[in-house]
C-alpha cells in the first residue's frame, strides 16, 4: 500500500466533470458575441464581437483588437470542433433570467 505523508485535504468533496453538464449547457446556449472576455496579453476587455477575426486558416483565429495577441482558436472537422481559449483570461456570460 503506497505511503501518502500529505493526505489529499480534497479527497470526496470533488464530483467528475458530469457535474458541469448542466451549468456548461447554459452558458453554451447564449449568444457568444455577447460574452466579455480579458486578454492575457494587455488586460483589455472586451466584447467577443470586437475581436479581429482571420478565417483565411485552417480555422478561425480571433485577435485581441487594442494589442493583436491570439485570444482564440477553433478549428472544426466534419465531427468535432476544437477551440483554444488560451489568450483570454475569463469569458463573462450574460444569462437572461
């Protein structure tokens, strides 16, 4: 039996990610242009609708528009889609309630 000198302080008061199917389902249903987004590279915010977006690629590449720094990636195929938020910091979603 393996030796643990720090117990995992987590241990059964986590859930699998099933748990976010539901939260994720609502964010994923609004309109995304609305969404305010922080670029990594300046601090900027702005909405997803300002962004400057190349599609001249194999996908779309979306710019910050103050300082041109990659806030995102999407690329599809006939049956997934893969998108790279690793330039923003956070997307805020307004929910209409």
């Amino acid at each position: 039996m393996p030796h643990h000198p720090h117990p995992d302080p987590y241990t059964g008061q986590y859930e699998d990610g099933n748990a976010l199917a539901g939260p994720l389902s609502e964010i994923l249903a609004v309109d995304p242009t609305t969404a305010l987004g922080c670029c990594t590279g300046c601090g900027s915010q702005w909405r997803l609708a300002r962004l400057h977006v190349y599609a001249h690629a194999p996908g779309y590449v979306g710019r910050c528009p103050d300082c041109d720094h990659v806030i995102l990636r999407l690329v599809r195929s006939p049956d997934k889609a893969w998108l790279d938020l690793r330039g923003t910091v956070a997307l805020t979603f307004s929910l209409d309630t």
